[in-house]
C-alpha cells in the first residue's frame, strides 16, 4: 500500500499540461505560370519557372520555397518527384520566379515542376 501511495502522491503533485491554442495552417497554392503546357526545356538549359504571387497571404509572404521535377506517368497519380534533387530552394516565395538548370534526364514529355512553399502545386506538363 505504501508504494501505491507513494505513486499517487507522485502523480497527484506533477503540474497540470499547458495546452496552447491549436495552430492554424496557412495553405495557398501559388499557381505556376512558367513552364506551359507543351514547353521544351534542352537539357543543360538554364530555365526560369514562374508562379503568380497575388494570392499569397500576409501571414506566408516569408517562406521559402523549393521546386523539384517530377513527371506524371499515364493515369498513375504518382508525380515521381527528384526529392533527393532540387532544382531550386530556399528562395522567397515572393519572388514569383525562379531560375533552374535543366538536368540530364531521360527525354520525355511529361514532366512537371512542383512548387513548394506552404503546399505543392503542379505544373502543366512539358518537355525535356
């Protein structure tokens, strides 16, 4: 019984949880306006992708960004993003562009570039 009691007045003593407020998240999906559909990028190219700022909220105007390649396969959902290989980051989100150099990659016609910033957003898909 002692140790029991012992555990109760150990419990009984430690301070109550602080719960803060629930944090909101802030989602926009700025839209990319450069590469459009059917664009050509040659491999080694330096390229720039664009994206519209104007929707931006205030409260996200100081993230950073990151841009990757992927490419949309058939009906698969899978952007097949390069993770491990960025084409552009920590940029402002603000900037609305970005430069990028095109990677040796297989010839295809359905990549895409997503833009992160507070969420992806996709675009068209081109040509490398």
């Amino acid at each position: 019984f002692a140790v029991f009691a012992a555990a109760a007045t150990a419990v009984s003593a430690a301070p109550a949880a602080v719960f803060s407020k629930p944090k909101t998240d802030i989602v926009f999906r700025p839209h990319i306006t450069s590469p459009q559909a059917g664009a050509v990028w040659p491999v080694g190219s330096t390229q720039t992708v664009t994206w519209d700022t104007s929707d931006i909220p205030e409260e996200a105007r100081n993230q950073t960004g990151l841009i990757l390649l992927g490419y949309l396969e058939g009906d698969d959902t899978d952007e097949h993003l390069g993770v491990n290989d960025p084409l552009a980051y920590n940029f402002p989100i603000t900037a609305g562009s970005a430069q990028v150099t095109v990677p040796d990659v297989q010839t295809r016609n359905d990549y895409v570039v997503v833009l992160f910033g507070d969420s992806g957003n996709t675009s068209p898909k081109f040509t490398i």
